[in-house]
C-alpha cells in the first residue's frame, strides 16, 4: 500500500503519513482513532504499565487533547501534562480518576 493510499484513508497528506513514518513529528490525537483502525491494533497497548505512559496511549487512543482529557478526569490540565511527562505524581484521589479513565478507553 502507497503512502498515498494510506493517506486517503487517514484523511491527511502524503506528507503527512511520510513525517509519520520518519518519526519526524507524531500523529496528533485526533488522527490515533483511524490509526488504531488501520492498524487492527493499538500500538501503544501494553507498552508499559506505568500509569504516566498508560494515561497518555489512552489518551491519544480516544482522540483526545490534554486540555479535554484532564476536563473529563477532573484536574487541570498543566497537572494533567506533568503527569504524562513523569514530573508530578498524582495524589490518590487523582491517580484512582487516572486509573478509572485509563479502563474506559481500552479497546
């Protein structure tokens, strides 16, 4: 399959799917969903089981920014990004809404 076919399926540009395939820059949230389907499988499943990497392949499974996720969780979203990037270790009221969000977006 062409970069082309791949990219009319994705609804994006060849370049686009090119700079994925380089690792040239990573596929926004929104784009993850359709990747998922493409693919047949979700390739950040069980690539760890830390929650900071959980949170966010669950995150960008289900398409979302930070900003909306952290709104569906419940905290704001600077606390929510330094969660995903490992610098703040969330409080057990915030790890369990982590954890509950965590289970709703597995396929």
């Amino acid at each position: 399959m062409s970069q082309s076919d791949v990219a009319s399926i994705m609804y994006v540009t060849k370049d686009t799917v090119y700079k994925w395939e380089a690792n040239l820059f990573p596929p926004m949230p929104k784009h993850m969903k359709n990747i998922i389907a493409f693919l047949g499988y979700d390739p950040m499943e069980k690539c760890s089981q830390a929650l900071h990497v959980q949170l966010r392949a669950a995150r960008l499974r289900s398409g979302e920014t930070i900003n909306e996720a952290a709104l569906r969780i419940g905290c704001c979203p600077a606390t929510l990004s330094k969660i995903e990037k490992n610098t703040l270790k969330p409080r057990p009221i915030t790890w369990a809404k982590i954890e509950k969000y965590i289970n709703s977006q597995k396929i």
